[in-house]
C-alpha cells in the first residue's frame, strides 16, 4: 500500500448531489463535487489539494491553448453489490497518461501522487458513484500547460488536475460504422497513441460527415494507403471471424485501450485463438460477404463494448449476425461488469478498493 500523501482538502460548503436526476445522467455534463489539483513548477510537483469543482483562470496567452500541450486520461470507479466503491485498472491509466506526457514534452506525474488523488478525491465523493446496473462514476485526469507566454516551445509549468461525473450506458444499441476511405486520424511516427487533446479535435469532422450520413462511427484506416483498420472511432476495433479474436495491434497510430487488454486477456483466459496484427479493410469486408465475420465492436472506458451492426464500405453497407446471449462480445461485457460489481472472481487483481 502506498503511504499516504498529505492532500490539503477545502470541501464545498454546500453539495450539488441533491441536483442529481438519477433517471436521467446525461454524460460529462454533471460534476461531482471537488476536484484534485497539483501544478508544476520550477521542476517539480508542487503542493497537491482536492478543491470544490470550479472554473479555473488561465492567460489568454495560456500555451496549451495556442501549441496544444493537452492530456488526458478516462477511467470509472463502480460501486459493488455489497456497496463498496472500487477503481478498475487505476495504475494502467496512470502509465498511459505518462506514456502521453513524454509523447507531448510534457513531465510525468509519479505513480504515488496519481494514486492517491485519485484515490483521496473518489473516497471523498463517493456518494456520487451511482448503484444502478450499468452505470459508474466517470473518472477525468488531465493535464495542460499553463504558461502565459507565445513561443512555439514546451511550457515551463503544467497543472494535473482529477475531475468526475456519473455516467449512465454510453451506447444502448449496437451501432452503424463506416470505413474511413480519406480523412486520417493518425499516421505512423505521429501521436496516435497518446491521449492528446488535438487527437481527438481533428477526427470531429470526418465523423461529423459519417453521422450525417447515417453512421453512428467512423472505422478508422491507416494513413498511407487506407488498406487497414486502426480504430473505430475514439475506441479500440476487434472482430470475431470464423471463431477467432482479430484486432489491429498497437502501434504509434494506436492508442493501446486498457479496456482492450481486459478483453483480449478473457478470450485467452477462455481458450479462444486471439490474433493481433494487420487487419486488412478488404478481409473483413470478405468475411462479411462469405458469413464468416461474426461479430464486430468498439472497446472502450466510456462505452466498454459497442457492438456494430452495420459496416459501410464504398457505398454498400454490411449487416453484421443479430447477437445472441453466446456471442464473446455478449459475454465478455457480462464478465467485465461482474468483475467490477464484485459478482465475479478478479483473477487478474484489476479492481482496486477505494
């Protein structure tokens, strides 16, 4: 166990929880109390506090809102059936978030210091961390650059900041994606893999045409010649086919999901053949033509499993088999919720206790 941090904590003198509508959480809209805040100055971590949730000042000449040194991370914490509230794979998002930092010239946070904001500030709010089947509190790390200054150059100083909502189900039926035949989201030797801010600007417009023609997602492709499958949307693409567990591998083009890791580990743990490499455009399209591709979803912290219905490829769509209970993607999402409502064993030690 890690030793406890002194976390100087200013409490909110009056809660919002009373304005929750449990029936109706519309996601990231509703904050949690406090916040966790620490900057970074002349080197190093300063003094870390948890503060009422609030609007924070920043110069209008603020570095990451010009050169876009901007990260962040997503995770949940769940409450279990016998109501305790735990964190699913917390240290795993703690090293993507560094991973991200060094991509973007930016310092990382020690391990010791994420942990115990995290772990401080969910205590501190638990009773925001819904109990309804499905849902979760939604846990935001991020950190921005705070320099007020314009030179093309990576700040001097940095805020890191933890902030939270409840979250309902992301996506409550399975989904129209289409694959992406122009626009890029990331290339080989670029950023693709970090969780930077201007990932995720740059890929609004493309998926704004896809919707606006009926898509609920874009599948992404790669940069250099559109021939193979990177991700669906802002999640991780796998597809079963004739049996066997086929997604992309990680690269710089690829954000490595955690929930992505979980999934693969439970088809392994369950015997099922699992493949990470190159998945062609032309190879699912084929598997769906001959009926082979049995199953395709999204994986994700926001949604977990997305399942896809339909995939468009120059103007023909492909409907994907009707689910059953027996379907992986069915039963892996089952399993991942009893893992973290604390109805099923946690071979893998996942969860932490808050």
């Amino acid at each position: 166990m890690l030793d406890t941090l002194t976390i100087r904590t200013q409490r909110t003198p009056a809660s919002r929880l009373g304005e929750l509508d449990p029936a109706n959480i519309e996601f990231g809209k509703t904050f949690a109390d406090h916040m966790f805040v620490v900057d970074y100055a002349n080197g190093e971590w300063q003094e870390p506090q948890i503060v009422p949730f609030g609007d924070m000042a920043v110069s209008p000449a603020n570095s990451a809102l010009h050169y876009g040194q901007a990260i962040f991370e997503g995770m949940k914490a769940y409450r279990t059936t016998s109501g305790e509230v735990q964190l699913f794979r917390p240290t795993d998002n703690c090293r993507r978030l560094n991973l991200s930092a060094v991509r973007m010239c930016m310092p990382e946070i020690p391990e010791e210091l994420f942990m115990q904001g995290l772990l401080q500030l969910v205590r501190l709010d638990s009773e925001w961390v819904p109990s309804q089947d499905g849902y979760s509190l939604y846990i935001r790390p991020f950190m921005f650059a705070t320099d007020g200054l314009l030179g093309v150059r990576p700040s001097d100083t940095y805020r890191f900041v933890i902030i939270t909502c409840p979250a309902g189900a992301f996506y409550n039926k399975p989904i129209r994606v289409r694959f992406e035949e122009k626009y890029v989201r990331s290339a080989e030797g670029g950023a693709g893999f970090a969780k930077n801010a201007g990932n995720y600007g740059a890929a609004m417009y493309p998926t704004k045409l896809a919707q606006q023609d009926g898509y609920n997602q874009l599948i992404w492709t790669d940069a250099s010649e559109h021939r193979y499958v990177e991700e669906s949307g802002t999640m991780n693409a796998i597809f079963v086919i004739d049996g066997r567990l086929i997604t992309p591998a990680v690269s710089t083009s690829i954000l490595d999901g955690i929930t992505r890791k979980s999934v693969l580990q439970l088809a392994r743990d369950w015997g099922m053949p699992v493949e990470e490499r190159k998945v062609s455009v032309h190879e699912i399209v084929e598997a769906a033509q001959n009926g082979t591709l049995q199953e395709a979803f999204g994986v994700g912290t926001a949604a977990t499993i997305a399942s896809i219905a339909v995939i468009g490829f120059e103007g023909t769509d492909y409907t994907l088999p009707e689910l059953t209970d027996a379907a992986f993607s069915r039963r892996v999402g089952k399993t991942l919720d009893a893992i973290r409502a604390g109805q099923a064993p946690d071979p893998h030690n996942w969860m932490v206790r808050v």
